[in-house]
C-alpha cells in the first residue's frame, strides 16, 4: 500500500499594516472630493459657458443626429446614452442637467427642443420616459465644425470613446444663458444677456482690444432675463461687471388696470428671474394671514399657452392701486434679489471674472476655433487638389496609362511604374488605380478643371486668411454677427436706473395705511366721455385759495363737459342719455395730480359705471347740494327734480321719458339760471330756469322748445347766473347727406348776450345762417372759454369769435367732434 501524501501547509499570510495620518488622509481626500467637483461638475467653462454634464449631453445629441430637423427621441434614451458612453453619474443629474436645458424661463436662448412636460416655474418635469427631447437651433452653433479639429478630444472615463474638452461656440454661452452651482468653497451665479447685445460688446471688443468697461457696458447695459420683468438700480451691475461680484434688484411688471365697473386690479404679466405665481399666491396669502397686506380682494392666475403669464390682483373699494403695489414689492417676490458671482473655468483654474474678462477669454477661444479649422480646411483643400492634379494627368494620357497598368503582374507593380512614368506621388497612383473608367470622359476633364481652380481660389483665400490677423478677426465679427441675427431676439427686461427699491427699506416696518384718504377733488368729464379725479389744491400752494391749475399751465387736450367738487370718498351722480342717474364715488377713478390734468388719460365714463351698450353719461351733478338738477330731452322736453328726490338709491330714474327721447343735456339749475336749447335747424332758446317748476322723479317733464317737423334739439345747458355776458354760442353746419366726421362743415361762434330770452316752450331763434348745400347742425354748444376737439380728443380750432347772431359760419379746417371747457 503506497504511503499516504501530506498535504503541504499553507503559505503564511503576511499581514501589511501601515499607519496612517487621519488628518492627512482626510485632507488629501477632501482634496480629491473638492478637485472633482470643481472641475468636473460645478463649475462652467469660461469658453463655451457650460458644465462638463451639460457639454456631454449636447456633444451627444449631436452625435445621434438629433438636429432640430429630426424627430424627437425619448430622453430617458438620451440619458442612457450620456450616461454609458460619456458621463459615469447617476441617472437623474443627466436628467436634470437635460430638463434645463429645454426650459425657455430658465435659459435665455434654450440649446435643448423639449416635447412634453419639461416643468414649470412651480413644478418638476415628468419623467425622462415620459418626454421627448432633439437639439434646439441655437445648439447647432455650439457644436458646428467639431469633425474640423477645431477643438482637442479627450478620452471618456473608461477610454473606449473620446469627447470634446471644450465647444466651437459660436456666441458668447455663458454670458447670454448664464449659469448656477455650487462647488467645494466656491459657488457661481451668472446672470443670462442679450445675445444681440453681447454679440454688439463682443464685435467691438475684437476690433479695438482697449475698449474700455464704459464702451461694452453702450453694447450691453445689463442682463436680460428670460421672463422679462424689471431691473431696478444698475450701480450692482456695474459692480459685477466690473468685479464679477454684484447683485441688482428685480420686479414684476405689473399695471393698473380696470377689472369691470368700479372695480380695479394689478396685472402682472412678467414675473423675476426664477420666481413663480405659486409662490407669489403663497407670500400674498402669507402676509394677509399675518394682518401685514390689506386691501386685496382676490388673486387669479389667468396663464395659459396662448396668453402667458397673466396674473390679476383685485383690489378692494377704497384702497390705492398703487399703494397696495408699494407693499407688494416689499413682502412678495414680486420684487426679488440676484446675486451675481462670476466664476467660471480659464485655463482649468477657476477664476472670477468682470465682463470684459469673459468677452476676452471668450474671444481668444473663437479666434483659435477659426484658426485651426481654416488650418483644416486649408490641409483637405490641399489634399484634394493634389489628388485632381495627378487625375488630370492621368486623363491627358490615359492610353498609356491603361497601357501600364495592363502590363503590369500586381497592383504593386503598377503604381510603382505610374509614380516613375509619370512622376506621380504614391496618393496620386492610389487614387488612379482605383478610378472607375466611368469618370474617364471629357466631361470629368472638364469638371476636374473646374474644381482645380476652385480648390486654388479657396486655397487662396485661406492662406491669406491665416496669415493675417486683421482678417481673422473680421471672420470672427462677420460669423457673430451672423449668430445674433438668426438666433437673436429683442430685448426683454426693462433696466431702470432708479431710486433705491422697495425692498431696501425694513421688511419689518409698519404696514401702511393703504386706504386712499377722504381728501377734496374735482372729478371730470371729458367732451370724449372719459372721467378722471384731481386733487383740489389749498392755500399753502399759494394761490389764496382751493384751484385746480393755473391757467398759464391748463392742459392742451381734450376739453371738460361737466366737472363736480367732492371728496375722494364722495357721492355724486352720472346723469345718462337714457334718464338715468347713477351714484358713484370717485375713490376708483383714475388719479392725477392737480398741476396735470388731462381727461383724456382717464377711464371710460362708459365702462367704469357699467352703462349698458348705447347708453352714455350725459353730465355729473353733485348729489349734496339743494339746487335742483335740469335735464333737456332730444324732444325738446326740460324738467328740474331736485337731489333728495333721489334719497340714497345707487341707481334711479330721474325722468320719464317718451318712446326714442333721450337726453341731450344735463346739470344743476339753480332758481337763478338760465337753460338753453338749441335744434338741429339751428334755433336758439333762452329762458328762465324758475319757468320749470321742480317735479317729482318719476314725473316726464313739460315742454321745454318748440320743435318744426322732423326737428329735434342738440344742446340743452345751464348758464349760470353772473355768466351770461361771458357765455358764448358754438355752432357747426353741415349736410344730412354725407357721412357723421367726414366733412367739417362750418362754424360760428357769437356771443350769448345776442340772443334775448325768451319763454319757456316757445321757438327760439335763429343762431346760423346755413350756407348752400347746408341744412342741419350736427353740433352746438353754450357756455365759458369754448375748446373743440376732435374725435381723438386733440384740439381743433373753432371759428373766430364775435360773428352775429344769425349769420353763417365759417368753413373749418378739421372736423370737430365735440365742444367743451377749458379746465378751471
């Protein structure tokens, strides 16, 4: 029995313990951490603006051939692909590095075409698997030429694919998209630009190197950002681009606009930077919670597709637009901070940089893009034309040079004795043994000419291209011009140079009070039919009194047909063409300071009283005084009823009229005043205010002139008492047979005082002669320093006055649309 083997022992393990340093590891691997964050994720480069990721996914899209003339692919396809080949990080980084790229409100000029949900200012985006994404037209200008060796390769992080260290870009990335991150001790926050701007700075800086930050800063006077909205003070900016450090403040653009009848709101139709309505919805509902913002009434977001943004902010009855404004700025983002931090990559050395630093670095990046792929297709046009030249001999002689090629025994054989019969390079005997016999005809002779002098033309140019700078640089200008004109657009953000914003102020001050004050004004009415309030002026203004506006500085437009004194939360009535009067208080009303009043820059008397359609406002009366108020008709009927006939119904009716009248005229008639009518076959009647006894309201009135058939009355006015000397007669002829506002007629003005009184209901006389082809008036009016205007509310200029009673008018120069007073 053979002896049993033993089994060797094992070998003994040998136990390799090094100690180590805590202190020292931990900084060299924190050094590591912090090198590959810096580098490889956080940070842009200064060159193309974009972050490793971000490079990876454009580089890639553009290698699957996702141009924006292509369909869209899934993007979790795109991901898989950044992720395997190129980009060694999780999922859902790719992703969201993707998603930004596509978003318009993030990005000034998107690189990425999105299809799908790709999120909003609120919310995330679906899931990569949901949505859809190919390279948007302006990516195409970041990755042109990247087959022309214009930029180095590296190899990707296993070394199986190589990708691009840096883009052509061919704009300014990072200055027109700006970015965000935050790195290990360093973080980045650049605001997005104009690319027509930038472009602008970019072009001169290339053409006069010293330019200084003065010069760029005519070409880009600040950021742009995506959403529009408002920059408030630019000394920060200039800070940041100056230093690279810096902060500006940004609004909401918001207006004030009226809701509906008596009611007004804040439209908010651009957003700052990054902020979205739920947000603000959030903070306006925070501070109203908190009893920190009064006055709001109701928050609706109006956004869709179609319309963008469109925020409305009711506000409530008795409360400033404009102060409720004021508080929200100070305690919602719609006034919002941004802190810019220019850092970015140079050289692999991050570095903070002002603008004309990054328009440098930038532009040295352009100029070696140019230069080496003029150096490439310089070397391709040179190979090209070395290849022609040897075919073109070859087609001179091509008998003998099949000749050769029969005789020889191999391939070999024969392009050797090609290059030594005639003295052909070993390319140009390659390309020859390989011709097709097909391009053997007189015709490829005569296209290969052709390209032989093309190729030389070309190779001219770009020799003389590299060889001098001047012209380089103008091909660099000349490319970026072309950028900024195919993917540039206008200017979207507002840049204010103002005061210093709301929010500078304490955001802990003491809410203000927001309600508008019981303070005296004058609300007018406009001969066009717009209202407007404007604040009475006291004493301590100088002029001993309470006034409105000296006459040297009145408004020259527009002109008043009635105008009350009241307090801003005040009771006054519209009297309207249908016998209606409707109370109101003027808190709501447009406000202007006393020293500018222009009616036309009010509101629709119209809209903001909520008059049905075909319904106008004939006057305003004050509804606190015991003069009673007197209405004319079309019909010629007069009545007076008195304010507290009306108690404190918001909407009465104050006379009973027949079917087809209307009111022509109205206003408060003191027992001392006189009324007025005039007809449209130009008669004049003047009487007594006490022949109208006050009615009742409900009562129709009494006869007031008596018509001729077919006639009706134009006018109907009160001339106060003390006036009747200063009062004066406007009257315009014209002819019923051509259109209303085509023709301006004739016009006449003559002195009140012309015409004797007369009683009640009888038929006045004659107030214009009418010229041949006239026989109507279109317009009439009586009373104190007369001002036509035309439809549009501009002044137009009325006849000379002191003409006689009944003579005719005078031919006019524009039509006149209506005739009112001046504001006194």
């Amino acid at each position: 029995m053979a002896a049993s083997r033993k089994a060797p022992a094992p070998a003994a393990v040998v136990e390799r313990i090094e100690d180590v340093d805590v202190s020292t590891e931990m900084q060299g691997s924190f050094l590591e951490y912090a090198y590959s964050v810096i580098y490889s994720r956080a940070l842009p480069d200064a060159r193309d603006g974009l972050k490793p990721v971000q490079r990876r996914i454009l580089y890639q899209m553009a290698e699957m051939g996702l141009r924006p003339d292509r369909g869209h692919v899934k993007s979790a396809r795109v991901v898989g692909e950044v992720m395997g080949k190129l980009h060694p990080h999780g999922d859902t980084a790719i992703y969201d590095a993707l998603v930004r790229l596509a978003q318009p409100f993030a990005l000034r000029v998107p690189l990425v075409d999105g299809h799908g949900n790709f999120g909003s200012l609120d919310d995330g985006p679906a899931a990569a698997r949901y949505t859809e994404a190919r390279l948007a037209p302006a990516a195409l200008a970041l990755t042109e030429s990247l087959d022309e060796d214009v930029v180095d390769f590296v190899p990707n992080y296993d070394g199986q694919f190589q990708q691009p260290e840096v883009l052509a870009a061919a704009f300014p990335n990072l200055l027109v998209n700006g970015t965000t991150g935050i790195a290990v001790g360093m973080a980045t926050n650049m605001a997005p630009h104009n690319l027509i701007e930038v472009v602008g700075a970019a072009v001169h800086l290339l053409d006069n190197p010293d330019a200084t930050l003065e010069e760029l800063m005519e070409f880009v006077p600040g950021p742009d950002l995506p959403g529009g909205g408002v920059i408030v003070g630019l000394d920060g900016v200039k800070d940041a681009y100056a230093t690279g450090r810096g902060s500006f403040r940004t609004r909401a653009k918001v207006s004030i606009e009226s809701l509906g009848p008596r009611r007004t709101g804040l439209v908010v139709t651009e957003l700052p930077y990054m902020v979205g309505p739920e947000r603000v919805k959030e903070k306006i509902k925070d501070a109203i919670t908190a009893k920190k913002l009064t006055g709001i009434a109701d928050f609706t977001d109006f956004t869709d597709r179609n319309n963008g943004l469109r925020l409305v902010i009711g506000i409530k009855t008795g409360f400033d637009p404009q102060a409720v404004l004021t508080q929200l700025y100070r305690l919602t983002p719609l006034e919002d901070s941004f802190g810019i931090n220019n850092v970015a990559l140079v050289d692999g050395q991050p570095q903070t940089l002002g603008l004309r630093e990054l328009l440098q670095v930038y532009l040295k990046h352009r100029i070696d893009v140019v230069t080496r792929r003029t150096r490439h297709r310089l070397a391709r046009r040179q190979e090209r034309l070395h290849l022609v030249e040897g075919l073109l001999i070859a087609i001179l002689d091509i008998d003998e040079v099949i000749q050769v090629i029969r005789a020889s025994d191999d391939s070999e054989q024969a392009r050797t004795r090609l290059m030594d019969v005639f003295d052909l390079s070993q390319l140009q005997a390659e390309y020859i043994l390989e011709l097709r016999l097909r391009r053997l005809t007189k015709f490829s002779r005569v296209e290969l000419e052709a390209e032989r002098d093309q190729l030389k033309s070309e190779i001219a140019h770009l020799e003389e291209l590299l060889g001098s700078d001047v012209l380089l640089r103008a091909q660099v200008a000349r490319e970026l011009d072309a950028v900024a004109e195919t993917y540039g657009t206008p200017r979207r953000t507002l840049l204010l140079n103002g005061g210093p914003p709301v929010s500078a102020r304490s955001r802990a001050a003491a809410p203000a009070d927001l309600q508008i004050a019981d303070a005296p004004c004058r609300v007018f009415l406009s001969a066009t039919g717009r209202m407007v309030r404007a604040d009475l002026r006291t004493d301590a203004d100088g002029d001993g009194g309470t006034g409105i506006v000296p006459p040297a500085r009145r408004s020259k437009h527009d002109a008043v047909r009635s105008s009350v004194d009241t307090t801003t939360r005040g009771d006054l009535g519209a009297v309207t063409s249908t016998g209606r009067l409707v109370r109101f208080s003027p808190v709501d009303l447009p406000s202007v300071p006393g020293n500018s009043v222009q009616p036309a820059a009010g509101t629709r008397a119209d809209q903001y009283l909520g008059l049905s359609g075909g319904e106008h406002v004939i006057a305003l009366v004050p509804l606190s005084e015991n003069p009673p108020i007197a209405l004319g008709t079309a019909q010629g009927v007069v009545k007076r009823v008195a304010a507290t006939e009306i108690g404190n119904k918001h909407d009465a009716e104050i006379i009973a009229l027949k079917p087809g009248d209307r009111v022509v005229g109205a206003a408060v008639a003191p027992d001392d005043a006189q009324l007025v009518f005039v007809t449209t076959d130009a008669q004049l009647l003047r009487f007594e205010a006490t022949a109208v006894r006050p009615q009742g309201r409900s009562a129709g009135g009494m006869a007031g002139i008596r018509l001729a058939e077919g006639q009706q009355a134009i006018f109907f006015g009160v001339v106060a008492a003390g006036t009747e000397d200063e009062a004066v007669v406007v009257t315009i002829a014209d002819t019923s047979q051509t259109l209303t506002g085509t023709d301006a007629g004739s016009g006449k003005v003559s002195a009140l005082a012309e015409y004797p009184t007369k009683g009640r209901a009888t038929g006045g006389v004659r107030a214009q002669r009418f010229l041949k082809g006239e026989d109507t008036l279109s317009l009439a009016w009586v009373g104190v320093e007369p001002r036509a205007v035309g439809p549009d509310g501009a002044v137009r200029t009325l006849a000379a006055p002191g003409a006689k009673r009944d003579a005719s008018g005078q031919p006019l120069e524009d039509v006149i649309g209506a005739v009112g007073t001046v504001i006194a």
